[in-house]
C-alpha cells in the first residue's frame, strides 16, 4: 500500500461489498496524539456512515493517500504557532479538489491561556473563503519525556502545561457531525439513491 493510509475495516469493505464514495481521515502528527484523534474521528465515522462508504485513516507521509476522496478531513499538530509542513502541503492539495466536503481541525492547546495560531488563522480562513466547511481546534497532549531537548526548552519559555487534554466527547461530537453531513450530502446529490 502506497503510503499510510488505513482502511478502516468492516464488513462492508469486505468483497463484493459496493462502496462507492470515500472520505480521508488524515493528518500530521509529530508526537502521535493528533495520530489518534484521526483514528478515533475514522472510528465514528466508520460505524455512522453506510456500507456505500470507505473511510481510510492515514497520515501524510505520502499525499497520494487524498487521491480519489470525496471527502476529507484534514488536521494538524499546532508547532510554534504553525501547522506541521506535511498537513499544510495537503491543505494546499485538496483545498481547490471538487470534493464534497473538507473538514479541518488542530489540536495544539495545552494550557486554558488562549494563544495565537498562525495555524488556526489560516484554517480559519479556508472556512471563510469557502474551500473548508469548518474548523475546528481541539486541546492537544503534550508528554514531555517523549520530547527533543529543544521542543522541551520550548515549552519551558512558552510556560506549556504536560498532560493529556484530548476531549474524546468533544472529538467524537465532531465525527458524528461529519457523518450526518456526509450522509446529508450524499442524498441530496443522489434523492433516488
Ligand atoms: C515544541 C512544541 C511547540 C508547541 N507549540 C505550540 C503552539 O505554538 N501552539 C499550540 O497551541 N500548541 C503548541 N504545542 C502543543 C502541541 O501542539 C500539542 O502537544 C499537540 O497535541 C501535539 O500533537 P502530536 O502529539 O500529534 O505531535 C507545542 C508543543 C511542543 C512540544
């Protein structure tokens, strides 16, 4: 398989299974924890949607996984205020793609302070221009043993607080909403379908 990219299994993927559209789950990670937030979003997404979708969970360490998706959802770790190169390179892919749908969010912020994100501006702009539907920003995780000396350094000067702030209910609301879109979507391009 080219890439990363994980088709989500269940039995309609399965053959003679007739999926017909698919939407990719993907996004950049340097320390795995936005890794799992798209492995959870492709599970809600998975048991949601019909059998008439795939849904395939990547990262993007080849762009060929957005290659023939109807939908994408597309997000990023926040580092030093910007998206991961990887995740910005995809955006500028699929932003312009006759999808469906684009779907963007972040996860970054690990303290209740706000801070600034050039990477939340410019996600955010995708949505007011029109190319994404929604944006969305999750609290992110930060492990400070799994850092390099001076991602560590970095989060002493920026006061970061470790632990784990993922809200899995929050995350999963998301998925749900997507999934009701998509399926939306769907019937209203096909209403004999
Ligand atoms: C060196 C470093 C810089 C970071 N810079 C930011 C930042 O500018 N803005 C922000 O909201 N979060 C920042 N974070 C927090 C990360 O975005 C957060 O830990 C995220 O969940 C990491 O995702 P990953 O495990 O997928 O790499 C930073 C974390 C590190 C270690």
């Amino acid at each position: 398989m080219s890439g990363s990219a994980v088709p989500v299994q269940r039995p309609a993927d399965t053959p003679g299974a007739m999926a017909e559209h698919t939407v990719v789950v993907a996004a950049a990670s340097r320390h795995g924890s936005t890794r799992q937030v798209t492995r959870r979003l492709a599970a809600v997404l998975t048991a949601d949607l019909s059998d008439r979708w795939t849904v395939r969970e990547a990262d993007l360490s080849d762009l060929r996984v957005l290659e023939g998706a109807d939908a994408v959802v597309l997000g990023s770790a926040i580092y030093m205020g910007h998206w991961l190169r990887a995740a910005t390179q995809a955006l500028h892919q699929v932003k312009d793609a006759p999808l469906l749908d684009l779907w963007l969010f972040s996860t970054g912020p690990v303290s209740g302070d706000a801070v600034e994100n050039a990477a939340v501006i410019t996600a955010d702009k995708s949505v007011e221009s029109g190319c994404a539907t929604e944006h969305m920003v999750f609290a992110g995780s930060l492990d400070t043993s799994t850092l390099r000396w001076w991602e560590r350094l970095v989060v002493n000067i920026v006061k970061a607080v470790p632990g784990d702030r993922r809200d899995w209910t929050l995350i999963d609301a998301w998925g749900h909403s997507i999934a009701a879109q998509l399926t939306h979507a769907v019937a209203k391009q096909e209403p004999d379908a």
